[in-house]
C-alpha cells in the first residue's frame, strides 16, 4: 500500500477522531467543569478595617496617666485591628444543589491586598474568602466542603485551674471574611474586586485599683457569638455562652494602679429591643438595649483573703470591627463599681467557691 493512501486514511481516521471528541463535548457541555472553556481571570483581594480602636482609645484614655495604658493596650491589639493578611483561604461552590466545593485554594498573602489569576470552567460560582486563621488557633473553619455549612467556630483552648474549666480562651488574630457570586464567561478575561471585612472584635475592663489593697484579680466576659457562617455573615448563639478568659494588660509605668483586661472574640448579640432609634452612619454607635447583651465577670482577692465575685451587665452591643472599653474602680471589699449607666452590677461578697479559687500574689 503507497505512503499516499496511508496518509488519505490517517487524515479521514484523524477528522472523524475529533468529530467525535467535539459532539461528547457537546453532549457534556450541560454538566460545566467537564469538557468546559477555561478562561484565566483575575482576583483582587483586600483587607477593609472598618473599626472605632483609635477613637475609643483616645476617648476612654485620654488622661496624662492613662496614655501609656493605652500605647500598651494599642500594642497588644496589634494582630486583631489590623488590615494585614497573613493567610487568605479560598473556595469557589456550585450554585445549584447541595452548593459542593467545586475549587479550593490556599496562599499566603502577607500583605493588605493580593491578586490571584485563577483558571476555572464557565460557569456560576459562589465564592467564598477566609483571612488570618492559620495562625489563630482558637477558631477553625469547619464544615467548608459545602458553601451554606461552611463556619468558623471557637475551640476549647488550654486548661483553667480555677472557676472553672469550660472557658475558653480569646481570639489571637483579627479575622477576615467575604463572599461574592461570580459568573465565568466563555472567552472572556475577567476581574473581580473582593473586599473582606473583620469578623470579630475585642472588650477591654480597665480597673483602677488604687486604695483598694485588691491582692488579685482574674476577669472573664461572657455572651458572645460562639460560631459564624460564612456565606451569609451571620453569628450563632448559644443558649449558654461560654466564659471567655482575658488576657492582663498593663502600662509600662507600674504605679498608676490601672490594670486592662481584654478578651477578642465574635460580636455578642444586637439588642431585641431599645429604648431610642438613633440614625448614624457611625457603625458602632447603637442605642442602649432594654436588656443585657453581654457581661463581664470579675473575680477579686480581698486583704482578707476572701474572693469577691462582681458581674457587669452591660446593655450596649459588641459589633464586629468595633473595641470598647468599659471603666471600673476596685473597692477595698473587693467588688467591683463603675459609673457607666448602661452597665448593671451585681456583687457577691464572700463568693462561696472561694475555696476552689487559685488566685496569685
């Protein structure tokens, strides 16, 4: 047989070949992901801090004494009220049925904005952005295989030798989250802006202790959000919040005898009520509730030795993105007293598990 024919039969056995790769791609071209276009396109990610820290700040501490509290309290905030990245994790769902993953990606950002170029079929996706959880080993995303499941949630982290041993510890990082439908079109170079924005938030109790002769004081703040689901921003409460354990703050001068105790978690709830409407573009400004939405419970050593339990009932709203510092004064009894009128105290003098209390001199 001549190398002529050889090639007539290669070139009809070559032609029919793609006759039929092209028809089982238009067969499948309904199931996206199978036989389907790719296009490059490109992801802009960036970080928006919307936060009030600065304000409240120089607000609550804005005496000469009370400067360096803050520069010390500013420093200690410096991985959660900041729009640095240092892990960003995303995922990409189908948008019909049970919403399964159909792309997941993992980088490391460590900057305040990153692009990405990304190849995927044609198709509708929602997408979905996690910033800083890698290094935050207090909250783990879960559940993140199906797009209306994924959540952060808060872990159980270390051991408590007093009180009692359900507390959990605060936040280390400032998280971010987004989500954005995006349409992939065929032949078409494409680019997508992805603003995430911060999920939790941080409460301070400062104390003045002066005159009080207090020889210890532990302090944890109770009735935040324990979970957050990403796809649709919203928090999950529990019907029993876990204590929250504070980390202590103090200012480089020893002798102003005013100590911080800050915790970083998930926003506690928003009121079920208020007593006045106020319009304000101002995120973080919210009337006072008829109720309250979160607590401070404080545990104090007398001179005496006996420990004094003070609970701060506090009827304004922890937002996310939002610090606020609540101000206190040490009593000589141990219980705890401010001036704030949208906090409630309550005081339990010669608490009754005193004797299970380890407290440090």
């Amino acid at each position: 047989m001549s190398s002529r024919r050889f090639d007539i039969i290669g070139n009809i056995l070559t032609a029919v070949l793609a006759t039929v790769l092209l028809s089982a791609c238009s067969l499948i071209d309904d199931t996206p992901g199978e036989c389907g276009y790719k296009e490059n396109y490109e992801l802009d990610y960036e970080l928006r801090l919307v936060t009030n820290m600065t304000t409240e700040l120089k607000t609550q501490l804005s005496t000469e004494t009370e400067l360096s509290l803050a520069h010390s309290l500013r420093t200690h905030l410096s991985d959660i009220f900041t729009d640095f990245a240092h892990d960003v994790d995303l995922s990409f769902y189908d948008t019909q049925g049970d919403s399964l993953r159909l792309q997941h990606d993992e980088h490391i950002m460590n900057a305040n904005q990153a692009s990405y170029t990304l190849n995927l079929p044609k198709r509708q996706y929602m997408h979905l952005a996690v910033a800083n959880i890698v290094d935050n080993a207090l909250v783990d995303l879960v559940n993140d295989e199906r797009c209306h499941r994924s959540e952060l949630i808060q872990l159980q982290g270390g051991t408590l030798r007093s009180v009692d041993d359900d507390a959990i510890d605060s936040h280390t990082t400032g998280i971010f989250t987004a989500r954005q439908p995006m349409d992939i079109l065929e032949g078409v170079d494409q680019q997508f802006n992805v603003h995430l924005y911060m999920a939790n938030c941080a409460a301070v109790l400062v104390i003045d202790t002066i005159g009080s002769g207090v020889k210890d004081i532990k302090v944890y703040s109770k009735g935040f959000a324990t979970g957050f689901h990403v796809s649709d921003s919203s928090y999950v409460f529990v019907s029993e919040p876990p204590l929250v354990r504070t980390k202590l703050v103090t200012s480089e001068d020893d002798e102003d005898g005013e100590l911080a105790f800050c915790s970083v978690t998930f926003p506690s709830r928003e009121p079920s009520a208020t007593r006045t409407v106020i319009e304000t573009t101002d995120p973080f400004v919210s009337p006072e509730a008829n109720e309250s939405l979160w607590e401070f419970h404080i545990y104090a050593v007398a001179k005496d030795e006996s420990t004094t339990l003070t609970k701060l009932y506090i009827r304004r709203p922890l937002r996310a993105g939002q610090l606020m510092i609540i101000k206190a004064k040490a009593r000589p009894d141990g219980s705890i007293d401010t001036i704030n009128p949208t906090v409630g105290v309550n005081v339990t003098l010669n608490w009754q598990d005193a004797g299970h209390y380890d407290h440090e001199l």
